[in-house]
C-alpha cells in the first residue's frame, strides 16, 4: 500500500521552514467508521478503522524550552513555552497539537527537563470531510512527542491524551474513538473498540483478499451548524437510559425494546432503538465477518442507514441520496457515517465496480441540483508510527 507522503518530503518540509534537518518524522492516519454511530457516548461498540491519508509530522530539537508548531495547512507557526502550557494557553489549529503536549504532561508525563522542539506538519487527510483530520494531528504529535522526550506511554494512554487535548484545550466533546483507531490500526484490519471498558481488538477486514474498496462520498454539506443537533440526541440518550433505569443504553437489549416503547415518548423511543440496535449491529457485523467474510456485513451497513436516518433522524437528503445511488450501482452495503447532519457517507464496494458507482452517485448529485460530490477509495491501514 502506497502511502501518498514519505518520510523523507515531510522532513525537506521541516528542513525548508527551520533551516535545518529534523531529528525523527513521525506519521499518524485519519479515519472511518465502518459501523457503530452515536453509541460511543452511550458506552456501546464502534468499529473504525485507521486510513490510508496521515499527517506526518517532522520534529526537531530546540535550545530553549518553547514548543514552536508551523503546518503547511497555516500561515504562521505557534510558539508557546514549556512552562505556559494551559487549556487556554493557545487557539485555533495550533490547540490540537499544542493541546497533545499539555495534554500528556496532565497524564502525568514530566516534562520539567525536557528541551523544546520544533514541529513541522503535512498532511493529506481531508479536513472536516468526518475522516478526523483532528485525531490524525493529535496522534502524529502524541507518538512523536513520547518517543523523543522517552515519556514512556502506551498506546491507549496516548489516545486519552490526545482526547483530553480535543476535549479540553480545542473544545469538542468527542469520545475516544478517533484517537483508538489512528494508534491503534493495522493495515487491512479494523478495530472494534468498547467504549465502556476500553478494550480495543484488532480485527482483519480481508477486503484486500476479497477485492473490495471502502468508497468516502464527502457530500459537501457542511456539519458545523450541528452543534445543536449533536446536543440534543445526547439530551435524548441521557433522558432515555434514565427512564429506563439503566447507567447508559449499552445496558439495554434489543429484547427490551417492546418494553421501552411501552415507557418513552414516540421520539425517545426512536432514538433509544438507534442505539439499542446500533450496538447489536456492530457486534453482528463483527461476528459475520468473522464467520461469514467481508461481503457478509453489508446488510449491516445497510440497515445503520435506515436507523440512523429513520429513527435517530441525523442524515440529510444528499446522504441518503449518496447512499441509495451507491446500492443501487452494486455496492456491498453502504451508510452515512460519522455524526450526521451532512459530511459523508461510505460505501464497500468491489473493486471492478469502483467506476459505476462512482458515476451513479454522481449522476444522482447533479439530477437533484445538490452540489458535485467528492468519491475516493481508502484502504484500512497501518496506525500511528515512526517514519523516519
Ligand atoms: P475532522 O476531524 O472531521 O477533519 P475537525 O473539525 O474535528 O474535523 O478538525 C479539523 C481541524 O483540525 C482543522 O480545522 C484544524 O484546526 C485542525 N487540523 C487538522 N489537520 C491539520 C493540519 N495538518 N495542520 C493544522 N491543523 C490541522
Ligand atoms: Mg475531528
């Protein structure tokens, strides 16, 4: 597999803005979410895996104890002193990395003896297209800054750290899903994630064996207004599981649902059986797979769409509309994925069908007015590393 940037361009980058060579590159990837949506925060399963788009991130000592971070996605680097590190300390893109540091300090790394250092960032994950370009910032930073400052961390520690940093220092209330599936991928494989107890199991997808390619349709359609919507199907989740008497709906079965629409309103209900069958689909398309192959789990896919657009009412029509083209052309299975209220939809799709349902989805877009869709392949691979 391919990886569009190597090690020795991120390190003529650092070496073109510092004026001298780095000490190590590091790289860390974005993400998809094959199947599992909204159920993190409702400590249920998710199954992302790690993608073959990563920000590389080039780092090199410093005489001083100032942290300076330049991108080729900004202007002017962020300068900010060792000492100075706080939540409110830094803003704007410079708080995902400058977060990471401050972040793995609060996780009880000292870095009173450290020396600063100079980072340089590239990366080729889509930006705000629902592939964590934000967990591939936190990432790359996370591993590069613990091996050179020998912090000593494993991997589900630096997760948290770059959680902390997204959840304290930028803002978002994110879970760590992101962070999990970034350190923890592996190439051709996915990882199915708890959210309650954490445990992360690295799975083999096979799609390379059978043929087939993940398809992301980014529908353009900008998610920042869901800030509310986001809030408000939380807002739902807490006052279901409440009525229901459990800690969080991971506690409810698909077998008590009859009872469950008994209890809630019509609309808690709905987004009550999103989650409560979400869960169920994730553990199902991770067993068919298992069992049954890669081709099995579409149905899976499928039916996450239907839910999430039905009774959790998150898609908007250009999703639907990406994902009834995609199935329509042949595709496997396919479904909107990450937090709704536009971004992209995915779709599993063989490999000699890539051409059709492309041009499908497409076709669909223009006959509906909605702006020109952007389609591309990605292949499960390898999680954060060193690069160089
Ligand atoms: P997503 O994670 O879906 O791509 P987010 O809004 O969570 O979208 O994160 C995107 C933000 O992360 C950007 O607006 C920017 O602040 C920061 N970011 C991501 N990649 C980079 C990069 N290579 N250089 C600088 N900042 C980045
Ligand atoms: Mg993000």
């Amino acid at each position: 597999m391919s990886d569009r940037f190597d090690a020795a361009e991120a390190a003529g980058g650092f070496t073109e803005y510092y004026g001298r060579a780095p000490g190590g590159v590091w790289s860390a990837p974005g993400r998809v979410n094959l199947i599992g949506e909204h159920t993190d925060y409702n400590d249920g399963f998710v199954f992302p895996f790690a993608i073959d788009r990563r920000t590389v991130v080039a780092l090199g000592d410093r005489d001083d104890q100032v942290l300076r971070v330049s991108s080729t996605f900004a202007p002017d680097p962020v300068s900010v002193h060792l000492d100075d590190l706080a939540p409110d300390a830094v803003s704007g893109w410079a708080a995902y990395p400058l977060g990471v540091a401050w972040a793995l300090r609060e996780s009880g790394a000292d870095l009173a003896h450290v020396r600063g250092v100079d980072l340089h960032l590239a990366s080729d994950v889509p930006i705000g297209a629902g592939l964590s370009s934000s967990a591939a910032i936190e990432c790359a930073v996370a591993v590069a800054l613990n091996e050179h400052w020998g912090l000593g961390l494993d991997r589900p520690a630096l997760a948290k750290a770059g959680q902390l940093a997204e959840n304290r220092v930028v803002g978002a209330p994110t879970g760590i899903m992101d962070q999990s599936a970034s350190l923890l991928g592996e190439a051709d494989a996915g990882v199915f994630l708890d959210c309650r107890s954490l445990d992360a199991d690295v799975i083999p997808l096979g799609f390379r064996d059978a043929g087939l390619v993940v398809l992301v349709i980014d529908t353009h359609v900008s998610h920042a207004h869901a800030t509310g919507g986001y809030a408000a199907r939380r807002a739902s989740c807490e006052a279901g599981a409440r009525a229901l008497g459990v800690d969080s709906l991971r506690d409810v079965r698909v077998a008590d649902l009859a009872r469950a629409e008994a209890e809630l309103d019509d609309e808690t209900f709905r987004r009550v059986r999103h989650v409560v069958t979400e869960n169920q689909r994730v553990l199902d398309a991770v067993r068919s797979l298992r069992e049954h192959g890669p081709a099995s789990i579409g149905p899976f896919l499928d039916a996450s769409h239907v839910s999430m657009r039905d009774d959790f009412e998150i898609s908007v029509p250009e999703l639907d509309t990406a994902v009834e083209a995609a199935q329509g052309a042949g595709a496997v299975g396919a479904r909107m994925t990450g937090g709704g209220f536009g971004g992209a939809a995915i779709a599993l799709v063989a490999d000699a069908l890539v051409p059709d349902v492309t041009e499908s989805v497409r076709a669909a877009f223009a006959a509906r007015g909605f702006r020109e869709p952007t389609v591309f392949a990605v292949a499960a691979a390898q999680g954060a590393r060193r690069d160089g």
